[in-house]
C-alpha cells in the first residue's frame, strides 16, 4: 500500500528556532510511517535528512509579496507534483502563503499555531493572519489547551475544526537527567535574551532575593540582542557575582542537575520547552501565571508556584520561600514529574496520526 505524503511547511528553514526544531523532529519521527518531505518558503536549509525531500520556493531571503509573486504556481506546483495528501503549516505568515495556493492543490492543509492568540492580540496584522489561516485551513492544532479555548471564543472557529498537542519532550532530555541535588543554593533560567522572555523583571526580582540571600547565585543561559543590556543592568545593581550571564550552552541539558530551582519570568510563552526540561530534571519552578504554557505544566503549590502575572514582590517572595526551605524544595522534586506522560514523544505522536487519519478518511 502507497504511504500518505505529508508536507512540512515553514516560512524559513535557515532561521533555527523552536517551530524549526519541532518541524524537523516531527519529520524525523513520521518517516518510518509516511513518506515525509519538507518545504522551506525562502533562504533554505541548514541540514539536510536522510529519507526526506527538501524543497526551497524562494533561494534567498523573501517577504510574503516576493514569495506570492515569484514562487506562488512553483509552490502549487511542487505540491501537486509530489501528491502531497496532508499539509502541516507552521507560522502565521507561510499559513497564509499556504491558505493562498489552497484554490489549487488537492491537499488538506493543517495549520499549526506555534503562538499565543492573546498575547499577539494587539499586533493587528499576525492577528488577522492567524484569522485567516484558521478559517481557510481544513484543521488548526494549537498548542496549548488555553490558545484552543481562545480560538474558539475569540475566532468562533468551530471545536470540531480545531484541537491542541503538545510539543513532545525529546527524549534525550529523559536520558540525560541525572539526581536532583535539593542542596545546590542555585537558581537557573534560559532562554533567548529577548524582550519577552522577560528579563527587566528578572532582574527586579533578583534585586530583592538574592541581597537576602549572598549564598546563592542566579545563572542565566542564552544569547541574544539584549545581551550587552542586561549585562550592564546587571552591573548597575551590583549584582555581577550572584546574577551571571553563561551565554549559550550547547550542553544545557547537563547542567539542569546542578541547580535547586529553575525561574520563569517572561511575558508570553506559548509552550516553554526550558520548562518542561526542567520538570524532567525534577527542578521546582516558579512562574509567572501567564496566558499559555506554565499553568500547563506547573502544579501551582504541588511541584512549584505560579505567580499572578507581573507581581514582582510575590514571585520574589515565592522564590525567597524555595531558597530558604530545603525540605519544600525536596518535596516539589518528588512531584515535579507528575503528569509528564502527556508531554512524551509516543502520546503525541499517536494524537498527530489520528489527525491524519481523520483527515484523510
């Protein structure tokens, strides 16, 4: 029996991030089943897989327009061409490229919403994108449980049209972990050093714990465009021996075991893969309560605190509560991995091929 094509779309596959990693895991792991191929609207790709065809529409960098006018009939056509069965879009703009061709191919498109629908709420134009391609695609997948309800309220995108999988936990982060040590007087935080991972109130934070708390130290991993900014707030507040930059790290999932509690402080999330790493390495966490993401993975008082969003005093609190208590700190370990099972690899593969199948019936 002929096996189903699925397409992998995204907008570009030289700008490496989460929904690049997703994408190329996702092709990865459906390969023995479907025949798998990936197509990168501009610029490229960084690697090439065995077993799977990569296309590029556009050889260099494109806006949306260059893209629709240069590469529209080639995108329809390699589509068409390779009997592409079932679509998978990730990004508000290559979904629109995609619902665009949609007059012209046979193939069902799944849109793939890698983002928060309130937190993008006041960026009219990704709000509009993310409208249209929920509308005109045969199926959207969210996230998270909390972006689905919004779709569904804010959109009205009908429930039957739309559902949410989670992002899979690698499994190399379960091989990986190793003894929680509930004596490390360490706190540890990563993620791109960006605006909205939330690092200004990082920092106000620290500067209410960690002068009550000269013992302990605070790292930081990640690199990005704020670097230089953080840094010198950092040494504004005299805090460069307890609150440290450790740049990037591509050993990060080794070095999860030499910290007690892993720190959340951004402004939007769709679903934090730093903290679900965490969880795995049984850190407690602490959070702010934001839109999407932590509420999902943290068991508020159980295996760690979520904190109403943008209150600095009671996260400073909850951490200072964490820092001082060892044997809480023990306790949020030994549950730090509840509820993981719905995060693995094997479950949300199987929830991707009832997708298809219902798609394809």
């Amino acid at each position: 029996m002929k096996r189903k094509h699925i397409c992998l779309i995204n907008y570009d596959m030289c700008h490496w991030g989460g929904v690049e990693q997703v994408i190329e895991n996702m092709g990865l792991a459906l390969q023995k089943e479907y025949k798998i191929s990936i197509i990168s609207l501009c610029t490229g790709f960084l690697k090439t897989y065995e077993g799977i065809d990569c296309h590029t529409i556009i050889n260099r960098k494109a806006r949306v327009r260059e893209i629709l006018i240069q590469g529209y009939f080639k995108l329809v056509r390699t589509i068409n061409r390779n009997h592409v069965d079932i679509i998978m879009v990730c990004g508000p703009c290559a979904g629109t490229i995609v619902a665009l061709v949609k007059p012209f191919i046979k193939a069902k498109i799944i849109f793939a919403d890698h983002l928060n629908l309130r937190g993008s709420w006041d960026n009219k134009p990704i709000c509009r994108m993310l409208y249209w391609n929920s509308k005109m695609s045969d199926y959207t997948v969210t996230l998270t449980k909390q972006n689905r309800n919004d779709y569904i309220r804010y959109f009205h995108i009908s429930p039957k049209k739309i559902c949410y999988i989670y992002n899979w936990i690698d499994e190399q982060v379960f091989k990986t972990a190793q003894t929680y040590q509930a004596d490390s007087k360490k706190i540890i935080t990563a993620g791109r050093l960006e605006y909205e991972k939330g690092y200004d109130r990082l920092i106000e934070i620290a500067k209410i714990v960690l002068p009550q708390h000269p013992d302990w130290e605070w790292h930081i991993y990640g690199g990005g465009e704020l670097e230089k900014t953080i840094e010198h707030k950092i040494m504004d507040c005299g805090l460069e021996k307890q609150l440290i930059l450790k740049g990037m790290s591509k050993k990060l999932l080794e070095e999860y075991h030499n910290y007690s509690i892993f720190a959340l402080t951004s402004y939007i999330e769709g679903l934090p893969l730093v903290l679900l790493e965490a969880k795995v390495n049984h850190l407690p966490s602490v959070s702010f309560d934001i839109l999407t993401g932590p509420s999902e993975i943290i068991q508020d008082g159980h295996n760690g605190y979520l904190v109403q969003d943008g209150d600095i005093s009671a996260f400073a609190r909850r951490l200072g509560q964490l820092m001082d208590n060892e044997g809480l700190r023990e306790s949020f370990s030994s549950h730090a991995c509840d509820n993981i099972d719905k995060f693995r690899k094997s479950k949300i593969l199987r929830q991707w091929k009832s997708l298809f199948n219902r798609l394809l019936s």
